[in-house]
C-alpha cells in the first residue's frame, strides 16, 4: 500500500483557519430550516450540491480542519514539539551553568497522542479502500437519479461519490481521486478498487484498458499548486452559474477557487459545523452532522427509510475526450 494521502502533499504553511470550535442547531432552529431547505430544493430548477471532507468522516476519513482533522493535528503536534524544544533548550542552558549534566525530558502524554493520531491519519489509505459510501453519498446519488439535484461537486479525493454509483456526467472533481488513473492520451478515466499512488500527474506504470488501449495512464491528485483540472472546473463554474440553488455540504469552503463557487448560484445555504468565511453571504448556515440533515431532507422530499436499502449502481468507465460512457 502506498503512502497516506496527506503525507503525499508537498509542504504548504497556508492551510487555512483550523481547529475552529463545532456548533450545534437547537432542534426548533434545524426544524426550520431543513424545511426552507426542502421548500427551496421544490421551487429551484437547478440544484447544485459542493461537497467536502465533513460527508466523509461518517464513513471512518478524517477531515481535514474539524477539531481532530489533520491539518489542526498537525499544528498542534508543530505546537507542542516547539514548546519541548524551548524547554529542553532552557534545560540544557542551564545545566551549562551549573556544570551539571541536563536531565532526559520525555515527550508529555498529549504529544504522544497528537503523535498517534497523525500517524493514524497518514495511514488512512486502508480506510479510504475499505471506506463505503455514507447516507450523505447515497442521498445525493438517488436525488440525482431522480432529478431532484442536477450536479454535484467535490473537492474530495476519496473517491466516495464514484463508489454510490454518481455517474461522472453529474459530477465535477475538483481535486483529483487516489483511486483514478488516467490516460495521457484518450482521456479515459480508470477508477481501482486501490489507490494508484502517486501524486501531481505522475507516470503509474499502466496503460489505458478500455479507450485507445495504449496511452500511459497518470494520477490525478493535485498537488496545492497544481491547477484544477480544466474539464471539471469549467463544469462546475458553468453549473454553479445556472443553479438557483447550490447546498454546500461538510465543507469549510476555505480552499480556493472551489470555496467561491457558491456565490455564483443565485443562492446558497451551508451545511458545516463549523464558520467557514462565507456564512455572512449565505441565505443561512445550517450546525449539524450532514448525515442528519440529509435523511430528514430524503423524508420531506417523499423517500421512505428503504431507500438507504437499496443496492447502490455500479461504476462507469469514463472518457473526458469524447466525454462518454464505458460499460465496465
């Protein structure tokens, strides 16, 4: 198995706000809006769905800015392990004067966790293989199926929104997915039960199966300066501008340009726990789990409990060139 994502991503001090504290909904306040939320999915013509590391975490992936997300780990842990050097610094100092010989200091216990707790992180790619599709994935997929959203966007490399059967023809990924391999020639889109490694468009050692059958096939994750991928961006820039209503879902819209794309729709709500930088132009913010939210929205929109019950479609093979569908 490869390297985790995260420890994949070259060095990059501008992560953003992390650590920001989860707030909560009173029952009466998530009662009112879910029903405007349903109201406004009844009376658009076009829905648009941005999705984010927080869909995620209900199937065992860390996010990345949450309480526990890696990024705010990381900081912490950098945190801590400067405090410890300063100490042991002040120690040995004074051991030199002193003429004595500086005590051992061992690491405190939280930094041990913080420790384990990143590691955990950066092994994450058993966790994303053997990651199913949460409700939050299923609901957007069946609302989809049944044309009550039209598109939807990721900034998610997990791959989750492949695995609950989105066909790729409504869905734009902003950042690549470990799973996916592509050919440098055709176009076509392998997508693995494993994560193909690499990062930033690198050589994986195949080639293309289904299109032109010899072009060398790449990774697509993104790397933080790597551009977006052209087709995909253009794709949700488009759909974002005709959507009367775009729904941000578990995302702390702090990563650009993905964060903006909201503001192009004639309006947005967001569904986060935490503030992210465009609460104040949304038509409001929801503070709850996405999950929750999402099978109370299924039962106002008319679904019984049985479809989280139903077997989920399987995945397409896709080509961008011709921009079609592959029978896998």
């Amino acid at each position: 198995m490869s390297a985790g994502y995260a420890s994949r991503l070259s060095a990059y001090s501008n992560k953003g706000v992390c650590g920001l504290p989860e707030n909560f909904d009173t029952k009466r306040s998530l009662d009112l809006k879910l029903k405007k939320i349903s109201k406004f999915i009844d009376e658009a013509r076009h829905v648009v769905v941005l999705t984010g590391a927080g869909i995620s975490t209900g199937a065992g992936i860390p996010d990345f800015r949450g309480p526990k997300g890696v990024w705010t780990l990381e900081k912490e842990q950098k945190k801590k392990s400067e405090k410890e050097a300063k100490k042991n610094q002040s120690i040995n100092a004074n051991s030199d004067c002193n003429g004595n010989k500086a005590a051992k200091t061992s690491p405190s216990s939280s930094k041990k966790r913080s420790h384990a707790e990143m590691e955990s992180f950066h092994n994450h790619d058993n966790d994303f293989a053997s990651a199913k599709p949460t409700l939050t994935h299923r609901a957007i997929t069946r609302l989809i199926q049944d044309g009550g959203i039209q598109f939807c966007i990721t900034q998610n490399v997990d791959g989750l929104h492949r695995r609950s059967g989105l066909k790729r023809k409504n869905l734009a990924i902003l950042h690549g997915c470990v799973f996916t391999e592509k050919c440098e020639q055709c176009g076509t889109e392998h997508f693995r039960d494993y994560d193909v490694g690499g990062m930033s468009f690198q050589l994986t050692g195949r080639t293309c199966e289904h299109g032109c059958k010899t072009g060398a096939l790449r990774d697509t994750l993104l790397d933080w300066e790597d551009e977006l991928p052209k087709y995909d961006f253009e794709r949700a820039d488009q759909e974002c501008a005709k959507a009367d209503l775009c729904v941000c879902l578990g995302t702390s819209l702090r990563i650009e340009p993905a964060g903006s794309l909201p503001t192009n729709s004639k309006k947005f709500v967001i569904i986060n726990l935490q503030e992210t930088p465009y609460d104040g132009r949304a038509e409001f913010v929801v503070r709850a789990p996405v999950d929750v939210v999402m099978r109370d929205l299924m039962k106002r929109q008319g679904y019984d409990a049985n479809w989280e019950n139903e077997e989920m479609p399987a995945v397409e093979t896709w080509s961008e060139d011709c921009n079609h569908f592959l029978t896998k």
